[in-house]
C-alpha cells in the first residue's frame, strides 16, 4: 500500500520540493521489472490530491503539505483510490484533515 498525500494536478502530484510526478509513473515504477517481487501481488495506491486542470501561475508557488508461474500481466493487481473524480479539487478540513484520508483509515 502505498498513500501519497500532496498537491496535484490532473493525473499529477507534487513531491515535497514541487516537482510534478506523474501518476502513472509511480504505477509503472511499481510494475516494472526492478519490482519483481511486487509482480502478482494486490498494490493499492491511494492519492489524496486535487485533479483540477494545471494552472501555471499556481503550480510553480505549490509546496507540499496466473496459468504460468513465469507469465505475468502488467498493470495487473492495482487498486488505485483517488480523493477526488478528474477536475476536481480534493478538500481537507484546517484543524481535521481530509474527509477522505478519515474515513478511508476509520474503515481499514
């Protein structure tokens, strides 16, 4: 299980010194061959960021807060939750936190 709180953009977080990561970057680095022993094993990656569309004058002042044994299915065994749908902004409350990040944790 991997949970990445941050900033975002569409399809985009931000690690702790601003720079865009793409999402599917961090499903491929799960997933590759230097990840071997992750293959055929249930990954869940959960993001709690916006999904709005990049909008350049903010972004730049963003700071973080099988059959065969030998066969195996790339982008296989994921389960991906995202705070928010596509366009969307993710929210948290000051004093409490993500409602999502909550009630994700209250249930697990």
């Amino acid at each position: 299980m991997l949970c990445i709180l941050s900033h975002g953009v569409r399809g985009h977080v931000y690690a702790a010194d601003s720079v865009k990561i793409n999402v599917d970057d961090i499903k491929n680095m799960l997933d590759s061959d230097d990840a071997k022993n992750l293959h055929g094993v249930p990954k869940v990656l959960i993001l709690q960021a916006c999904q709005v569309e990049e909008d350049p004058e903010v972004s730049n002042k963003l700071v973080a807060d099988g059959p065969n044994a030998n066969y195996y299915l790339r982008k296989s065994h994921f389960l991906i939750c995202w705070a928010t749908a596509p366009e969307y902004e993710a929210y948290r409350i000051i004093d409490k936190g993500s409602l999502f990040i909550q009630c994700l944790c209250a249930k697990m």
